[in-house]
C-alpha cells in the first residue's frame, strides 16, 4: 500500500494529486488542504480513550489491527488483501439497553474484504478473536482510494484517451483526472462490472482544480479487470481560459479585497461541556459520538436531563445516505448520479477542521480513527469540533408593558441563548459538506447540512449569454463565467432518526392543520382544529410535508403520561427543507436506487441490519434494497419500536455566485419536544439582563 497517515489526512482531490504517476511531480501550489494545528482549547479534554467503554463505542485502532489479524490468522486475508470495509457490528438494541457501565464488552466488527476467496463479508467477533460468519459479498462494496488511483492510472495510459487528450493539445502529465461513480442504468452489457466514469481537468495552475473541464471526453474503466471498457468523446470544447483561483492572493490579483476588519471572537473561560471517551456531556443533555467510515458522525444514546431524571430521546441518529443527482441528460452528464455516502463514505472524507475558521477558535478538536485500504486504522486530526456559540440572541424572553409606571422602569425578563455544536465536514470531491448537531437548552436538537465547495462545471462555447451558443449550452444549467455552464442538480441527505422516547416502544403520529366545523350562530366562518392521526403501518408511514397541507409530525410514547395527562413526544419540524423531484421512481435507475427522495418521512419498524436508506450496497445497487422496498411488508409500527427517516434536501439550479466558490447552503430539521416537559426547561437557566 502506498497510503501514510499523511495521505489519508488529505481531502480526495488533494491525495489523487499526489499518488497519481504523472502528476505528483507538477504539484500545484496548493496541493493540500491546510491543516493548521488546531487553538489549544481552554480546557484541555480528555482524549477518546483507545478502549470502548460503551457498546455503541466506534471500532478503536488496536480493534481494526484485531480484525485484520483474526483474517489473516483464519487465512482468509494475506498482506495483498484490501478492506473496503471495517465497521462496528452494533449489539443488538435490547443488549444494548440491558448492559450496564462498566460490565464487559463484546465486540463484534462488520467486515467486506477482497482476500484469498474473492470478495467476501465477515462478521469478526474481536472479543474473542474468531471469525462468527463470512461469505461472499452479495453486492459491491465502497470505493477505496486505491481504486481511485488505479482508475486515474488506467485512464490516462489508455492509448485512445492519450489520443483524445493529443487532439486537444494536451498530455496526460497536463491533466488531472476525477474518477467518479458510474451509476447503474441496468444495462444488459454493464452487468458483472465496477464501473467508474474518468473525466478530466486541466491541470489547475492555482487552487482551483475544476475550472478547466476537458468536455465531453472521458475513459470508463471497470475496476474489476483495471481496463478501459469505453472512450466517450463528444468533440473539442473550447477550454475555458480563467484559473478562478480562490486564496486570498488569487482574489486579490483579480479584484479589490474588502478592509480588513477586527474578528469577532467568543471569549470563554472554560467549556461548559465535559468529554470523556466517547461520551459528551452538556447542559441538560448526554449523548455519545463515533465516526463510521460511511455515514461519519453516528449519534447515539441521546438523553436529556428533566430535573435529576434523564430521560430517553433517541438511541441513534445518523446520515443514512446523501443523493446528489445532475439533471443534464447529456452522454457526459446522465450518469453523474452520487451516492456519496454510501458509494465513496462521509466518514473516511472527514477533512480536518480549521480553528477560527471552520469552527471557533474556543472549540474544541477530536480525531477520529477511520482505516485504509489494507485495513490498518489512521487518525484524521481535528475531524470533529464541538463548541458552545451565543447566539446572541434571548432563549426567550418577555417585556411587560403593564409592569412600567412613571416611578419605574421593569426590563424584559430573558435568558441568553447558549447552544452546542457537534461539527464535521466531509469533502466529497468538488463539495464539501458540514454536519452540525446542534443542542439547545430548550430540550430542541437541530440536524444541519451546510453545503459548500465548488460547483461542477461544464465546458461550453458560450462565454455570454447573447452568444448563438447560449440557448443550447444553458438548456440543463447556468453559465456562472465564461466558458463554464454548472448543470442543475439537487442534494439530498436522509438522515435515519431512532427515537426511543422515554422507552423504546413509540408512534409516529401526524396531526392535521384541518378546518373546523363552524358551530351554528358563530361570526367565525372558518377557522382550524388540531386533528392527531398515529400512522398504523409502514406504508402509511410515507408522508410528504406539503406547505399548502400543514401538520404537525410527531414521535411520540403513547405508553406514558406527563404531569397533566399528555403523551410524551418528539416533533420532527423541516424548518426550511423541503424538496422532491419530479422524478419516476418506477423506471429511472437512480430514483428508484434512492427512491427515499419521493417522500419527506419513512417510518419503519427497526431493524439491525437496515441502517442506509439507498440500501446495504450503494455501489452499483439496482434499486432492490432500499427504504420503498422495505416497507412494502407493511408491517404494523404502532406502538413498537420505529425507526422515522428523513430526508433533507434542496434543488440547486446554480447561479453566478455560486462561483468559483459557493457560500454556504444552510439546510436542516428542528426535534422539538412536545408535550415532553412540563413546562419550558429553558425556564430554569441563569443569567438574565446585566444589572
Ligand atoms: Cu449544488
């Protein structure tokens, strides 16, 4: 293997850079991402312990080494063999709830390898160093860094591509190549194949690696037999001229910076959270963290403090899958159809956090362990920050007119609003996407998505919009600067929510905004009446938040009663994200492989083995196993331990802006609670106006 730590530290597009023969010695002047040492925390935290000391603890380093050793002793694995795959095999829910601190562990690594019997599954018990199952793998697994390379490699050594290049005057040694997931359009002559789809860059003078497409020109190189299986070349298209350098440098020499201006800075003398091991506690909640190579950050054992009780939220959150489908139908572009976490992995994609920033410089910074390819586990640093951010405004707060009189002045009664943030970033090629959790001191947990990074472009003739080219190139996107047109897309995240609240048996129920009926004689001749629904079954459980149609959604215990009788609940509020396609989730490949868009709630009954709303094998997948299969059991889900998915998302039609760096696109969910305290436990926070 030719990985160090260093490498895999490394965002993709940096690592290509330097392992590609070829192109490693014209490294650019940027050719990794900074990874400045994060500011020392106030308080320095514990460190995640190298040992897990909770069931639903990630898989440690000296774990991973176990696992590929219990391989290689069992002769399933010889040092040539590759690990797509090494995560924890979680217990099972009912283990989990019934262990207690400090009683053993029995840990168990779920495990998709390519050894000495080909590509194969394994469910490796480390505790006691056997192996429990392992058979052929009945999909194909994630992409590996190595395949990466060897795509990269096999594309540019490919006579005809090197001609291809030549007709446009260009040399392998100029270019640099983004092998990208092929999809699965179920053709007869694809099947048996792991394709991947290589087009190519020019290779960038300055920080930009995407703003010179080779258009319409690209190798498709099946992973399996390491050849080219096909050259598409569409014809010249111009180049575009312009490097859209993004540092401070570049911009200056290309236009005016703004003043400088002061940073504005928490001062804080000390966190108020507290972080052992795997555990982060914090005001009035306590969860736990780990990083899986394909969803990232999984959350688990979610409790919040009701006076000296704590109390259940959810036994797990996570990024189920995220879904970034290109609407130009184009033989360049049909294809691009990401599935980039279960394909290519959030977790292994974590780029280190910048402090200042990133992330505050009061934050602060966690690795975390992901492995390589050979299996060996690697630390990313500053992977992860958790910070407490005013956000300068009131958690809530009342001025009360009637209380002032000529003698005395009576300020607003409030509470500043503090909150925790649980932050990671995944650069998945061209985009980089952060995942906040974020924990308010009203009981509330928001889940955001900042998308950001760099649109992917497309060549094109067209410099201006007058231009006689204009209308064709600009038919499935935006021209966002000369010669580059960025296709519309959209990006979609499910995340899977486990909620047990305050146990594990609950219901989702959906609560209809509907018109009441007018009692006789009333002046009122419309108004509306809250009308509580529980969702039966699974099927029923499919739900789509529509504006003009609102509700109220909801997971709630049926089995308890509050102080006045209520049902203790979880709202799922979509804020401002709410997005599906119009798509044909019946007969188009990849709808029907991420057919969860079609719908803004899943309910399902839980399950141990279905954790990834586009199914147990992204890569490849033909749309068999996915959430709109599941639930075609229909199985009853009232009052039994469901599982609610969500889909957040927004439709992308790019726009000049958005270049050759796009700002931040917020998108996210509120979990509110409901009828779930007594009465505000924002109520009981110190601190009100400075006397
Ligand atoms: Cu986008």
């Amino acid at each position: 293997m030719i990985y160090s730590q260093k490498l895999v530290a490394m965002t993709y597009s940096a690592l290509l850079f330097a392992v590609l023969p070829g192109c490693g010695e014209k490294t650019p002047p940027r050719a990794a991402p900074e990874t400045k040492p994060a500011a020392a925390p106030a308080v320095a935290p514990s460190p995640p312990k190298a040992v897990a000391t909770h069931p639903l603890d990630g898989l440690t380093a000296d774990e991973m080494i176990a696992v590929v050793k219990i391989l290689r002793d069992a002769k399933a694995t010889d040092d040539k063999s590759f690990f797509p795959l090494i995560e924890l095999s979680e217990p099972l829910k009912e283990t989990v709830l019934a262990w207690k601190s400090g009683e053993p562990l029995l840990r168990k690594a779920y495990v998709n390898f390519k050894g000495l019997k080909g590509t194969q599954e394994a469910l490796v018990n480390i505790t006691e160093r056997k192996i429990e199952k392992i058979a052929a793998l009945a999909g194909e697994p994630m992409i590996m860094l190595e395949e990466f390379m060897s795509a990269m490699q096999v594309a540019l050594e490919d006579k005809s591509f090197v001609a291809a290049l030549a007709t446009r005057s260009l040399k392998p040694d100029d270019t640099f190549c983004l092998p990208l997931t092929a999809g699965n359009f179920l053709q007869q002559t694809d099947k048996g194949k792991r394709l991947m789809k290589v087009p190519c860059y020019v290779k960038p003078s300055g920080s930009n690696f995407y703003a010179k497409p080779i258009e319409g020109l690209f190798a498709e190189v099946d992973l399996k037999t390491r050849k080219v299986t096909q050259i598409v070349d569409e014809g010249v298209v111009p180049l575009a001229k312009d490097d859209w350098g993004y540092t401070e440098k570049e911009v200056a020499a290309r236009t005016k910076l703004r003043p400088p201006s002061t940073p504005v800075e928490v001062v804080q003398a000390r966190p108020n959270f507290k972080i052992d091991g795997a555990a982060i506690e914090w005001d009035i909640w306590k969860f736990r963290y780990r990083v899986d190579k394909r969803p990232g950050m999984v959350l688990s054992d979610v409790k919040v403090r009701d006076n000296d009780t704590w109390r259940s939220v959810l036994y797990q959150a996570n990024l189920s899958e995220v879904f970034v489908p290109y609407q130009d139908p184009g033989k360049a572009w049909f294809w691009r159809t990401y599935m980039d976490s279960g394909e290519y992995g959030f977790g292994v994609f974590l780029s280190p956090l910048v402090a200042g920033m990133d992330c505050p410089k009061n934050a602060t910074f966690l690795p975390a362990v992901v492995h390589q390819d050979n299996g060996q586990p690697v630390d990313i640093p500053n992977a992860i920050c958790v910070f407490e951010r005013n956000t300068g405004k009131p958690a809530w707060r009342h001025y009360e007119i009637f209380a002032q009189s000529d003698k005395v002045s009576v300020p607003a009664e409030g509470r500043p609003d503090t909150e925790l943030v649980v932050r990671s970033a995944s650069e998945v090629g061209n985009y980089d996407y952060l995942v906040d959790y974020v924990f308010h001191t009203n009981g509330s947990i928001n889940i955001d998505v900042i998308a950001t990074g760099i649109d992917a472009v497309k060549g094109a003739a067209t410099k201006h919009l007058k231009d006689a080219t204009a209308a064709k190139d600009t038919q499935y996107g935006s021209l966002i600067a000369p010669h580059l047109v960025a296709p519309n897309h959209d990006h979609y995240f499910n995340f899977r929510l486990d909620f047990d609240i305050d146990g594990v048996n609950n219901s989702f129920v959906k609560t209809d905004i509907a018109r009441g009926k007018t009692p006789v004689g009333s002046q009122r001749k419309s108004f509306w009446v809250a009308s509580p629904k529980t969702v039966e079954s699974e099927l029923e459980g499919r739900l789509r938040i529509d504006n003009a149609k609102p509700a109220l959604y909801t997971v709630t215990n049926p089995n308890l009663e509050g102080p006045m009788g209520h049902k203790p609940s979880y709202a799922i509020m979509p804020r401002d994200s709410v997005a599906y396609g119009p798509y044909d989730y019946e007969n188009d490949p990849p709808m029907k492989r991420n057919a969860y868009i079609g719908y803004s709630f899943w309910n399902t009954l839980y399950d141990q083995d279905k954790r990834y709303a586009g199914g147990k094998f992204a890569f490849g997948s033909d749309g068999s196993d996915t959430l709109a299969t599941w639930v075609k059991k229909n199985r009853n889900i009232k009052n039994k331990d469901v599982v609610t998915w969500y889909t957040i998302g927004f439709h992308h039609v790019p726009h000049t802006e958005d270049w050759p760096v796009m700002s931040g696109h917020q998108v996210g969910i509120e979990l509110r609670p409901y009828n779930f305290f007594a009465h505000n436990p924002a109520l009981t926070l110190r601190g009100g106006a400075a006397k």
